[in-house]
C-alpha cells in the first residue's frame, strides 16, 4: 500500500500530476522546496486518506481548491510561500481533524 509521497529528487517534478489522484491510499503528500509551479489539482480533492500536506515553499499559483475540504481526516496543510490568492475555502475550516 502507497502511503507516503516524498519527492526526495528535488528536481524530478515541475507540475504536481493529476494522476495523483490515483493514489488512494496516501496519507502524506510532502513535496515542499521543490519550485512546483501551476494550480494545486483538484485531484487531491480526492485523496480521501490523505491527513498531511506539505506544499510549502514552491512556486504554486491560483487558489486552494474548495475540493480540499472534502479531505475529511485532513490534519495538516502547509502551503506557506507560494503565490497562492484567493480567501480559504470554507470547507476547511469544518475539518473536524484538522490542527491549526
């Protein structure tokens, strides 16, 4: 079972890949320092196990998907450091694991 996504080649991805959705049994999705450019995919929106995310200090852009809140054992979400806009979708904040 895949749990754990670390891009431990600091150098191997440029965009996160929407095929990450496909990986239904991950937990934590670390790829901060990583110069990541684009939107975060609403394709993690779909990663219902996931309870980490790691994105910070990356290059994103756009918003934070609403679809994030459907991420119900959600604890932690990092994205400090990006070129994110917008305001925080609402459904985060009804997290009931999620730690502030």
């Amino acid at each position: 079972m895949f749990e754990d996504f670390t891009n431990c080649d600091k150098q191997a991805f440029w965009k996160i890949p929407p095929i990450i959705s496909n990986l239904s049994s991950l937990e934590l999705l670390s790829l901060s320092f990583n110069s990541l450019t684009g939107d975060i995919p609403k394709a993690i929106g779909a990663l219902a196990n996931l309870k980490i995310i790691y994105l910070g200090v990356n290059k994103l852009s756009g918003q934070i998907s609403r679809n994030i809140g459907n991420l119900t054992k959600l604890q932690h979400l990092q994205l400090g450091e990006n070129n994110i806009e917008g305001d925080i979708p609402q459904g985060i904040g009804k997290l009931k694991c999620f730690k502030s």
